[in-house]
C-alpha cells in the first residue's frame, strides 16, 4: 500500500479517448488519480460529475484529474457520453494498478466477502510523488477537497 511520501507506482493505461495514459508521462504536471468502483452506479457518477464540474478549476491550477476503475474502454466512453463528464477515464481491467495502490481490497456486503475498489484519491505531485491520499472517501465533497489540496501545492 502507497503512502503519502512515496514515489507514485508508475502505469500504461488505455483511456476514454483510445489512447494510452502513462504516469510517468505526466511528470512535471500535479496528478489526480481518483479510483472508484464502477462506471454509472449511483456514488460512482456523483463522484465523477463532481470533478468534471471542478475540471476548469483543475486545469487553472495545472492539475491533470484522471479517473480509473476495472471497466472496459467502451463502458468508460458510454459513461463519458452519458454524463458530460470532463475529467479522463482509464482502464484498469486487470485490476493491477489499484493493486499496486493498495485500493483492490476484500469488501463485505450484507455478509458476503468479494473484492472490489476502495473508493481512493491520490494526488501526485510534479516530481511523481504521492503528496497526498485519501482512502475510503466519502463522495460528498471530496472534489473540493482535492482541489484545495492541489492548489496549496
């Protein structure tokens, strides 16, 4: 599990847009990786509407928000379309990039274990470190809280 202070796992990832997203890409940029369970369920969306209605604001401070769940490419477009969303999505399908964060964890619901995406954030700062996380996230006003954070950087 990645802590604050550590050196960001880095990653290749297909995106929304088909093309492929490489962390260490984006050195020299502040990085938002937020991490959710599944593309349109209820928190998921409202998590994602969040960013996208902060993207502007995002952008004025030079911080790049990429969003990543197991979904495919396609399902991440459909949900892209679907919502507006401005924020990019990428395609974790093997699972190996929220295991190298530390967020594909054994859940319980209603008594049954599985495994699944602990709704995490990240933000990496220009030299590719985790400046800062926030795990188990409550949706409501987490974006604001992010952005706060990427702007004291």
């Amino acid at each position: 599990m990645v802590q604050d202070g550590d050196k960001a796992p880095d990653f290749e990832l297909p995106t929304d847009s088909a093309e492929k997203l490489k962390l260490s890409g984006l050195k020299g940029k502040h990085v938002v990786l937020y991490f959710y369970p599944k593309d349109d369920t209820s928190g998921c969306t409202l998590q994602a509407r969040d960013f996208s209605r902060l993207a502007g604001e995002f952008r004025k401070a030079g911080v790049e928000v990429i969003g990543i769940s197991p979904d495919s490419v396609e399902s991440h477009q459909k949900f892209r379309r679907k919502h507006d969303l401005e924020v990019q999505l990428a395609a974790d399908a093997d699972k190996a990039v929220a295991t190298a964060y530390g967020v594909w964890v054994e859940k319980s619901m209603y008594g049954r274990k599985y495994m699944g995406v602990e709704r995490s954030t990240f933000l990496v700062d220009k030299q590719g470190c985790i400046a800062r996380s926030w795990r188990k996230v409550k949706v409501q006003g987490h974006a604001a809280e992010v952005l706060a954070a990427a702007q004291d950087l």
